[in-house]
C-alpha cells in the first residue's frame, strides 16, 4: 500500500496549518496585545494541521516586525506552543513578507528543515482605545532576548531630498506613483479616480464576505465607489487623489500564522491530505531605488521579471491562475501589479477584500492574506493561487505561487534583483536648484482635510532628478484640478516650484 506522498518527494515543501484571528474590544482592558493574539494564532496553525504532534519538528519560527516592544516574539510563541526544537527570527521593516515564506520553504526543499512557522499580528486598534480612553495597557513584558537570526534591509527606504520636501509617510509617495500611472495610461485625472474607485468598492464587497475581514467584524458593509472616492469629514483627503479608504487600515488586532513542512512528514504524521496547500514557487526583487530616481515611475521592471520567473516555472500564464491576491496598500501598488501582469479590468484581484477593508496589520498583511488564498485552495481542487508582496514605496516586489494539486516541478526561489539592476539604473538625485524641470510625478499634501503643499519629483534638462514643492494656492488648485505630469515648471532660487522663471 501506498503511503500518501509516494507521489511528491519527501523534501516538497507544503503548508499544513493556517489560521487567521482578530479581535475588536470596546474595552482595551478585555483586549489581547498583539503577542498573545501571535500565540493564538500558532496555537490554531497546529491544530489545524489535524496532528498537533507537529510542534515537535517545527525547527524555524519566523516573525515579521510590527508596532510591538518585544525584542524576541518568536521565543514566546514557542514557548507558548512547546516548540522546543525552534529557533526564532526577526525580520525588521524593508524585509518582504513573502522572503519569510519563500526561505522557509527553500531551507524545507533542501532538506535542512522539516517544518517552519511564519507568524504574525498587531493590537493597534487595541493601542489606539487605549490612547482615547486614557487607559494604561499591560502588554506582556519581554527581557532584552534577542532572537537567534535578523533580517535586515541593505539600505533605506526614502532619501533626504525626497523628505526635505515633505514626502513623509508611504501616502504621498504612492500618490505620486499614482499620477505616473493615469498620465501614462492617457486618461484625465477624474476618469483615473472614478475607475480606481469602482475597483475598491468590488474589493469592500469581497471584504463584506471574508469573515476574516476587519470591515466584516467592525459591521462597516460595503462602501459605495463615490463614498470611497470623494473626500468628507470621516473620508479625509490625504495625498491627492488619495482619501483614507484608499489606504491600508492599519488600526487593527489582527494576527496569523501558517505552518509548513516536508511532504514526508505531513505523511509520517497522517496530516489529512485536503489541508495539504503547495508552495510552487517565490520570487523576489530586492533592488533598492528611491521614487524619485526610478527612470519610470508608471512601469515595475522588478513586478514584471519576478511574475515571469514564478509562471514560468510551473508552466502557468496569469489567466491559468483561479485566485489573485494584489498587494495593496495604496492604489498604486494594485495598478503597478495589474500592469506587470497583464491583468483584465474585469477581473477580481483580491479574495481577503484588500487592506484598506480586510485590515492592514502594518506589517504583516501579505501573511493574512496569503492564509486566506490558501482556505480558496484547500476549498477548491486543482486551483492555483497568486499573491504579490510589496516592502517600502513599492521599493521590493515578491509573488507566492500556490496550488491545490500536486507539484510537477521541485519548489523554486529565485532572487531577480540582479536582473532588475541590469535592466534598470539609478536616476541621478540632485538638490532642488533653480532651472526648468519636467513633472514626472506629483501629489499634492493635504493637512487635515486641506491642501498644504505641491510636491513634485523633477527632471532637469540633463536628465537628473529632483524633488520640490510650493505652498502657492493657485498652482495647489491646478494640481487638483488637472494631473501636472508631463507640465513644465522652474524651480526658483530657494529650491521651490514656481510657474514661471525668475524675471531679471
């Protein structure tokens, strides 16, 4: 008789655990901090796996950071779920979610592991209550543990000039992606919104089903397309033309995890065959460009040539793919994958309904949604499953490929980085000095529901980049009216925006 992976190698890696959980206290006190929510979530990876035996082969926890204190989370899910054998990992902001599933799994092909864990939360909806109760939290205390590996970026995620010219948080620079892409696809700016929108009230209904969806605990439905897309007092207006339902929601107590293993020890074990999901393949590019100096702001070489690598390899074209999950924290991110891929207008891109209603727990919502791609898989026979991973402003790509039925090829990692730095350099990023500049990209930055700067990223005659702004109202109305890129303007002798030149 023939045991139940004669037909996939021993070392193919298959995840056997997934949950995904989430809490929504009135009272912060009632609430679990994003640890304990960690835990649970471990604790209901094993047991879905049908043999909670599991935990004694689990060699490698892995943990992405969030908006937490504790200096070794994964130690304390492990002791939590008796994971002797484990050790931990930390990896910091700048590392892709998908890095931590796709090296896990390579380390279980090659042989050097039999099972892992990635896990992840936060209990910032918790923190926040919290804020506006006056109410002081006890979140479980943590020694100075360190964990026994790091992950961290090579470099950061912005450049001074960019920040200089106020290009803060991650919405101002998406925003400007944004532009790139509707002056790009040759379309007005109204139309731009008006099409962004449609699709982001597809994605609250897609949320409205999930019941792992923050607006389906909160009871929010679904948001209609002008409700999403024009800006009130409870839909603010953040960077043109982004509201806060464009954005990722990240006050959320949100935490998930999935377990992997060897195919040999899922069938040592008796792991019931229908909650076995495949990992086919992980792809990733970790080149870093700053916004500013990308040569197209509208395009992702990266996007592209990891796409071609993981669809290759299991002989797939995106229409042979049943589910999608787009990252997507700003519109841009969505758009940008959209175009890499070469996806229809008509189809779903999402199965969690996206971040800015199924929740985005920082830094940790490609796991949750990655839990949710694999529940449509073990729901439906021989289906494959898509999600693409983004880090920073849209600086790293990465996709998991999945499948419900069995794999042909041996699972494949594949760092793309080299080739995207072949096919893509760095513009030159100089101080806002006075001259003529093209728009290639433009925002503008709105303080409480009103407009308070133009930023826009800059070419010079000499083809370098720079990036300025102006507080003038009247070119502010001009960029909210009509999209800027492509416009030219001067920079003047205090490095800001004008219209036109300094007279002599």
């Amino acid at each position: 008789m023939k045991k139940p992976s004669d037909s996939v190698p021993d070392h193919t890696p298959v995840l056997v655990g997934i949950a995904a959980i989430q809490q929504r206290c009135a009272n912060p006190n009632d609430a679990a901090d994003a640890i304990t929510l960690m835990r649970s979530a471990a604790a209901k990876a094993v047991d879905d796996s049908g043999n909670p035996s599991i935990v004694d082969s689990i060699e490698l926890i892995t943990v992405p950071r969030g908006m937490w204190t504790y200096t070794n989370p994964a130690a304390l899910i492990a002791e939590h779920i008796g994971a002797q054998r484990s050790r931990t990992q930390l990896a910091d902001f700048g590392i892709l979610q998908q890095t931590l599933i796709g090296k896990a799994c390579e380390r279980i092909a090659n042989g050097d592991i039999q099972a892992a864990m990635v896990v992840g939360g936060e209990a910032r909806y918790r923190q926040l209550q919290a804020q506006i109760q006056q109410v002081e939290l006890n979140d479980t205390a943590q020694d100075d543990d360190t964990p026994d590996s790091q992950l961290t970026p090579a470099a950061e995620l912005w450049s001074d000039i960019e920040a200089d010219a106020g290009l803060g948080m991650p919405v101002g620079y998406y925003a400007i992606l944004e532009s790139a892409l509707c002056a790009a696809a040759g379309t007005s700016m109204d139309s731009h919104r008006d099409k962004i929108a449609r699709r982001y009230q597809r994605f609250s209904e897609i949320a409205a089903g999930n019941p792992d969806a923050w607006s389906h605990i909160a009871g929010t439905g679904t948001m209609t397309a002008s409700s999403i897309r024009d800006a009130s007092d409870k839909n603010r207006m953040l960077a043109f033309p982004y509201t806060k339902l464009h954005n990722s929601q990240w006050n959320v107590d949100q935490a998930c995890a999935l377990l992997l293993c060897s195919a040999g020890l899922a069938a040592a074990l008796d792991i019931p065959r229908e909650r076995w999901v495949y990992p086919l393949a992980s792809s990733e590019s970790n080149q870093m460009l700053n916004v500013a100096q990308r040569p197209k702001l509208a395009e992702s070489v990266a996007a592209h040539l990891a796409a071609e690598h993981v669809l290759e390899h299991a002989n797939k074209t995106v229409d042979d793919i049943d589910f999608i999950e787009l990252y997507s924290c700003f519109p841009a991110a969505v758009n940008l994958y959209i175009n890499a891929l070469g996806i229809s207008d008509e189809r779903d891109v999402t199965v969690s309904g996206a971040m800015p209603f199924a929740g985005g727990p920082v830094n940790n919502f490609f796991l949750q949604a990655s839990v949710a791609l694999a529940k449509k898989l073990r729901e439906h026979s021989n289906s494959y499953g898509l999600a693409s991973c983004v880090s920073g402003m849209f600086t790293k790509q990465a996709y998991g490929l999945w499948s419900s039925t069995e794999p042909s090829t041996a699972f494949k990692f594949v760092d793309v980085s080299a080739d995207v730095s072949e096919a893509q350099q760095a513009m030159t990023l100089v101080e806002p000095h006075q001259g003529e500049v093209k728009v290639v990209g433009c925002t503008v930055l709105f303080d409480n529901n009103k407009p308070e700067r133009f930023v826009a990223v800059c070419e010079y005659p000499d083809a370098t980049r720079t990036v300025s702004y102006t507080r003038d109202p009247v070119m502010m109305t001009t960029a909210l009216e009509r999209n800027r890129v492509g416009d030219s303007l001067f920079v003047d002798t205090d490095g800001q925006l004008t219209e036109a030149p300094l007279e002599k």
